[in-house]
C-alpha cells in the first residue's frame, strides 16, 4: 500500500517552526472528548526546581526505582518527569502534589492515581531532557515523544525489516538517507503511542500496528489478539529541533491541544522552597 505522502507532509511541516504557535488540533465528531498535552522542558524546570525538592516528591517505590536506575542523567529525567506529572495532576484532582501517589495499575505498569474515584486516564513520555504527558477525562490515551538520533540511521532498516509491518519496512527500504529518520520515528512513535493508549506498551508485537493503514480522519483499525480497538493518532515533527512526538487515544476520537506549562513550574517553585 502506497504511504499517504500528502499527510506526512503537511504534519512534518511544523519543523524548525514554534510548535505552541503552529500546533492545531483536528476537528473531533466527539465533541467532549478533548485531551492536553503538556510539554516541559527539563532545563527550564531545573532552573527553579531542585533536583532534591523532585526526589521529595517520590514515594518509597519510586526512590526504588531511581536506585535502580545507573545513569545519572536518566534518574534526573525520572524525578522531574514525576515530578512534573503530580503537579499537573494536581491541577485536575485537587490532590495537593505531595499527595498525588502514582501506582500501577496492572502488570503492564499504565501508570493510575491511588484511590481516585473518578476518571482520569493520563500518559507519560520524556526524551533527552523533554517531558510529554497527556491528560484526558473521557478515553485511554497514549504518547511517544522521542529525540532523532541520527546515530541509528546505520541500524533502522534492520530494526524496520524485524519488527515493523511488511507494508512499513517496504517503505522503509525505498528511502533515502535523508528522508529514512523522520518516517522511522513518525512510525515508531505512533505505534508506541497507541500501545501505551491500550496499555500494553511495548510488551505485545509492534507489527500488528500498521501505520500505512492510518486512514484521513487518523484512525486505524486493529482486531489482532489483545490489541483490538480502534486508535486515533496525531503525529508532529519539530516540536523542537529534531523531536517527534505521537498521541493516540482508544475508542473515542479526541481533539488533541497543546496546554500551557508555564504555571507548573511556579507551583513546583513555591513547593520546592
């Protein structure tokens, strides 16, 4: 099936652009499904958070997880991201931070709010020093935000040719050095994003998410063991240089927007001091 170059195109043309001026979501035919996506970058934070004051937001489970953690960089990551999360999670419970307690939810680890009665399905992803997190009231969603790395250029056909749709790595394999990233990513983080929205993650076989058969309203259809569903997905590129990001929700088409952050890091300050 030949890829639909048009759209690619035009969710590819926000590159190099300001993504909170260009970010525009689709018109949902569920009118109150609607899902935020905050975005933090990790510098920003830092400036007014302390390290110390996000590891005093963790609980015994998430220090566990930190101490398990090698990278120095990559448990900063974890502390802020969490950190970030309670606080806009907050916002929507009325739950002060320090009382936002973050718990599995099942095996397949979709993060929930302990003891929250009413619904509220959320999704994390953070990638060299950006947090994503997706907030809505109404379906399951998802999100994938990874930086490119053009270090995996040499090894994307491999990874394509093992793991994605037959479909998918055809593409794949036809591109040139120029183009084979961004389709890998826009690919990979879409397929991500809407395993994430099942809860499953990456524990069930990404092939049986064909992102050739995303169709005009961005939907896709999947009756394939525990992954059936429809998924509703939206992709960007250049949301900072070289950053892509994928959201998807379950079911219920959502109108995806990009929410203000900038509050966050003013609560978190006054928390941390």
């Amino acid at each position: 099936m030949k890829l639909n170059t048009e759209r690619i195109v035009s969710n590819s043309s926000t590159k190099h652009a300001s993504f909170i001026n260009s970010l525009n979501p689709y018109e949902s035919v569920h009118p109150l499904a609607e899902a935020n996506i905050y975005l933090m970058d990790q510098n920003e934070l830092s400036a007014r958070f302390s390290l110390e004051s996000a590891m005093r937001l963790l609980d015994a489970e998430e220090k566990s997880t930190c101490n398990q953690i090698r990278s120095s960089e990559r448990v900063k990551e974890f502390a802020y991201a969490r950190a970030f999360t309670k606080s806009v999670l907050s916002k929507y419970t009325n739950i002060s931070i320090g009382d936002v307690c973050l718990v599995p939810r099942d095996r397949f680890g979709k993060l929930k709010i302990k003891s929250l009665q009413s619904p509220l399905f959320f999704n994390l992803s953070h990638s060299a020093g950006l947090i994503a997190l997706c907030v809505c009231k109404v379906t399951e969603v998802g999100v994938d935000l990874e930086k490119q790395d053009e270090s995996m250029l040499p090894h994307i056909k491999k990874i394509a040719n093992r793991s994605f749709s037959s479909a998918e790595s055809k593409i794949i394999n036809s591109l040139s050095e120029v183009e084979i990233c961004e389709q890998f990513y826009r690919m990979w983080t879409l397929k991500e994003a809407m395993l994430k929205a099942a809860g499953i993650g990456l524990n069930c076989s990404i092939k049986n998410i064909d992102t050739t058969q995303v169709d005009d309203s961005r939907c896709l259809c999947i009756d394939s063991g525990n992954q059936n569903g429809k998924f509703y997905s939206h992709y960007w590129f250049g949301i900072k240089p070289n950053y892509h990001l994928s959201v998807a929700s379950i079911d219920v088409p959502v109108t995806f927007q990009l929410a203000k952050s900038s509050s966050f890091i003013e609560q978190l300050a006054k928390h941390g001091v």
